[in-house]
C-alpha cells in the first residue's frame, strides 16, 4: 500500500521541472505521508482507509510545486523577425485562398473545367493551409512574443511602427501581385496550348468607338447610297471586291457568339464596318478565328467611291476593282495587303511587319512600314510617291514612258534598276524626270523596273 | 467548526514556531503535536503545512536540515532562528492583544 501512496505522489509531480526543490519538496511529504498512513494503521484503521485518509492530508500542492515552464527570452530583433514572418505568411496564405478561385474562372469552358481548374483550386488550397500549419508551428511560444530581454530584464515588446506595418503590408500585397502573375501567366501558358496557340488577348483590350448603339449587328445588306467605307477588322481576312449586285452585302460567315459578330452602320454615305461589339475586354480571351469579312459593292459605287479606309491588326486584306476619287488607305500590324486593279488619286499605306501588293492607278502613294516589304505595280498616272522603311524593300514597277526623279535616301539599302538614270546631285533622274519618288530607308532596298 | 478553522489558519505560522520553540521538530511530528494539542480538532495539511515552511524560510524565521534516521526514511528538520524567536513572540504579544479585545467585544454584548 505504501507503493500507491509514492505512486500516487510521483504522479503529483510528473509534470514537475526537476529541480533540488521541487525533489525535496517530494522526498518530505513522501515521508510525512507514509508516516501519517502508517500511524493510521497503528490506530487500527485498514490498509484502505489509512491509505484514503493519508492521501486526503495531503491536500492540493498545485500552487506549490513549481511547473515545467521554461522562461523564454529573445532579443528584440527576434521578436520582430517572428512577427513579420508571421504576418507575411499569414496574408499570403490568405490571398492564396482568395486566388484559389482563379483556376475554375480562367479555365471555365475548357477543356480544363472539370479536371486541371478544381486540381489547381484545390493544390492551391492545400498550399495555403500548409503555410499556416507551419506558421502556427513556428511561431515563438505565446508568452514569448510580447516580452523581450534587454540586459537581462524582460520588458514588454515594442509596438510595430506605422512605418513598419505599411512595409510589411506593401510586402504582402507586392508578393499578393507576384504570386497572382505567376499563377495567371502559367494559366495562361496552359490555355494557349489547349487553343492551339490561338490567343489574341491577355490583359485589357480596348475596342471601343463612338455611337456604337446605333450598329446593327451582324451580316447586312445595304442599298443606301455609299460614298466613304470605312473597316477596323482586327483578325482573319477582309475582302473587298466589286460587283454585279445592286445592294451593298457584308458577310462574315458563321459566327456563334453575337458579342463576336461585326458591326455595321451607316451615316451621312459613310459605311462603318467593326470586328465586334464595342467594349474594353479584360482578362484572358481567345479571338473567334477566321472571321472572313466580304464586302461586295456594286460597280457604280465601287468605281465612284471617294474614300475607303481599312484597319486591321494580323488580318489580311484584299481589295480588288476599287476605285477611290479621293482616298485609299490601308493600315495594319502583320496582315498582308493585295490590292489589285485599284485605283486613288491618294494611296496610303502603313505598316509594321505586313506585305503591301498593289496595282492600279494613283496620283500619289505615300507608303511606309517597318519590316514589310512593298511591291507597287503603278500607272502612268504616278506623280509623286513617299516612301519610308526601315528593313522592308520597296519595288516598284513603272511604265516606260513615265519620266521620275528618285531621291533614295538609305544607309544600307540598295538601289538595283534597269532604268538608266541621269545622276544629278542626290537624284537620280530618268526620262523627263516628272514624276517625284521620294524613299528612304534604313537597310531596305529600292528596286525599280520598267514595263 | 469550521470558523474556527478560519481563525486558526491564520496563525499557522506562529502555531508552528511555537511548536519549534520546544525543539527541532519535522513536518508529520509537528501536525501531529498540533493535532494532538488541540484534541484532534485541528491539522493542516501537507500543502498548507510546506507552504507555510516555505514562507518561514524565506523571511529566515526557520532553517532546515535534512535528519540521518538509521530507519532508511530521510526526514527535514526544521530549526527556529532568533529571527523566528522574534517573530513568534510578536505574533504572541498579539494574538494577547486581539484576544483581549474580543473577549471584551464579545463580553460586554453577550450580557444585555
């Protein structure tokens, strides 16, 4: 019985911090407690009772014993590097859970929806919760973090700082915003492989223009009297060809979504085409493809149109039997231009990388890209051409009894020609020498035949 | 009864300096003297007792030591210090006083 008295006390201090008086502590009341229990049984009680009562004598030593607690001390710098980690791991592991969401969002009406999207949501959610397992786990003991050691004395932590709160909270959402990019961008890596590769946008896109309610939407017939066309075609293929019809058609096929569908309007004899609906797009956006565009004019309007201007990005143009008493103006990023049997008392012609084919008949060219190359096929009518490049070649073919003056102005680019000039101080003259060129370029060559 | 249990309490520190000025004494020995002083009505416990010990210690009223018993059980002895002397004749000198006073308080009541 006197074992269950010592067991009883061992457990009393199981959760004790060794130390030489928490021992003796131990080791006196062992002893009064087996001296009082074997008195008990002197008296007569039962092993039972003088057990019972002696356990009862004891009474609670709670207060008494000194606990295992370690006293913590950390410097001031240690307290602040926790509190900062803390924070840091806390708000990113916060915006993971608000980005977890992005997946299903960005993928919706993917391939993708039903398996990558809630994949990714999920591993994204588990990466959150592991950061706050592990902030929870490493964070300095709770007593700890709001006394510090300085010289041996504890006193309290020192606040953070306005200052140091802003920084941290600029940290957290500058990190927010890395993360946010990384997780958007290997998205977006992801979607354009399942679209083939066929990404227009990403980011915002603003395609907006005025009166856009007055559009009406989608393939047209018109038959009022057209003197001015104007197209802003982003993607695909834009025709426009004279014929034997009465009315005015615009095509584009088949297009599924009426926000995709072209627009078009007309006002004061001016025909306005668009791509699609005006509006600023944000986010991650596939273009709908090949979205062929057919203007088809007829002969009256085709051979007395004043002006016809058309805009794309990477899409590409055709005209065919336009004739403009005014303007002819195609700009464009990529898209390639043919135009053939055209003709414009002014052409004009911008571009960034895209081809420029042209024939027909014009006054004045004025013609300028960067990386394209230019192929004119002109008319007697020629009288002054301009043309600017940096790398993209110019040729032009001329017709024999054209007389011109070239003035080539370039630091790398040749002149190859079959003509045979008169060389008078920078120009190069042939035959009358009338007509004016004007070209310059970086390392573009000028190619000049006559027909 | 247990009022008085109260009181007594109070003065546990003087009860057991009291018990020490007769000899050195350890901790069972003394709740046994007290328990048999006061006819098995009063005894402390092992918590209140070594608490108190503990605090006598520490104001250098008793001193301990540990006893060399041939029986094998280690016992700790504790011994008053002219400290403790001091202390327990002014706890004495008022515990006099404060029962005078209630005996009067009480007394001059109880009659009417």
């Amino acid at each position: 019985m006197s074992d269950r008295i010592k067991k009883y006390i061992d457990e009393i201090f199981a959760k004790a911090e060794s130390c030489p008086e928490n021992d003796d502590m131990k080791q006196e009341i062992l002893q009064n407690t087996l001296d009082k229990y074997n008195d008990l049984l002197a008296e007569g009680k039962t092993p039972e009772e003088a057990y019972t009562a002696a356990i009862a004598s004891i009474g609670k030593l709670d207060g008494i014993i000194k606990k295992n607690t370690v006293t913590y001390t950390y410097t001031k710098e240690e307290v602040l590097r926790d509190r900062k980690k803390s924070a840091i791991l806390l708000s990113v592991s916060v915006a993971l859970y608000i980005l977890s969401i992005l997946p299903p969002i960005l993928l919706d009406n993917t391939v993708f929806s039903e398996t990558l999207a809630p994949a990714l949501m999920f591993v994204i959610i588990a990466i959150a919760t592991a950061l706050i397992i592990y902030r929870a786990k490493t964070r300095l003991p709770k007593n700890a973090r709001n006394t510090i050691v300085i010289n041996g004395t504890a006193v309290p932590a020192p606040k953070m700082s306005t200052l140091e709160k802003v920084l941290i909270t600029l940290g957290c959402v500058i990190g927010g915003l890395i993360l946010c990019t990384v997780i958007a961008v290997s998205l977006f890596m992801t979607r354009v492989v399942n679209d083939g590769g066929n990404i227009a946008g990403f980011g915002i896109i603003t395609d907006t223009y005025e009166n856009a309610n007055e559009y009406n939407v989608g393939d047209g017939e018109i038959s009022e009297a057209i003197s001015e066309i104007d197209i802003d075609w982003t993607d695909g293929e834009v025709n426009i060809v004279s014929y034997g019809g009465d009315t005015v058609s615009i095509q584009e096929g088949q297009v599924s979504d009426e926000d995709d569908m072209l627009r078009y309007r007309v006002a004061n004899g001016k025909l306005s085409i668009k791509y699609r609906k005006s509006g600023t797009r944000f986010g991650l956006f596939s273009e709908p493809t090949n979205k062929t565009l057919f203007v088809k004019v007829p002969e009256n309007i085709a051979k007395n149109l004043a002006k016809l201007s058309v805009e794309t990005v990477s899409a590409q143009t055709n005209i065919a039997g336009i004739y403009c008493t005014n303007e002819l103006s195609v700009e464009t990023t990529s898209g390639k231009c043919i135009l053939t049997d055209c003709s414009a008392s002014d052409l004009d012609f911008d571009s960034v990388s895209g081809n420029l084919s042209f024939n027909g008949d014009v006054l004045s060219a004025d013609v300028s890209t960067t990386s394209g190359d230019m192929v004119l096929d002109l008319t007697e009518s020629i009288r002054e051409l301009s043309s600017e490049s940096v790398s993209g070649n110019l040729s032009l073919t001329i017709p024999q009894g054209r007389g011109f003056t070239v003035e080539f102005d370039t630091v790398s680019g040749d002149l190859d020609s079959t003509a045979a000039f008169v060389q008078k101080n920078k120009h190069r003259i042939y035959g009358d020498g009338t007509a004016k060129f004007d070209v310059e370029s970086v390392s573009g060559d000028l190619n000049i035949s006559l027909k | 009864m247990s009022i008085t249990a109260d009181i007594i309490r109070g003065h546990t520190d003087a009860i057991i300096l009291s018990n020490l000025m007769k000899k050195d004494n350890y901790g069972y020995e003394i709740n046994k003297a007290i328990k048999r002083s006061s006819d098995g009505e009063y005894e402390l416990n092992e918590a209140t007792l070594y608490t108190a010990f503990k605090r006598l210690q520490e104001s250098g009223c008793i001193t301990c030591y540990w006893g060399s018993e041939n029986t094998g059980a280690r016992r700790k002895y504790y011994s008053i210090t002219p400290q403790g002397i001091k202390l327990y004749k002014e706890k004495l000198e008022d515990w006099k006083i404060t029962k005078s006073i209630i005996n009067k308080l009480l007394e001059t009541e109880d009659p009417e």
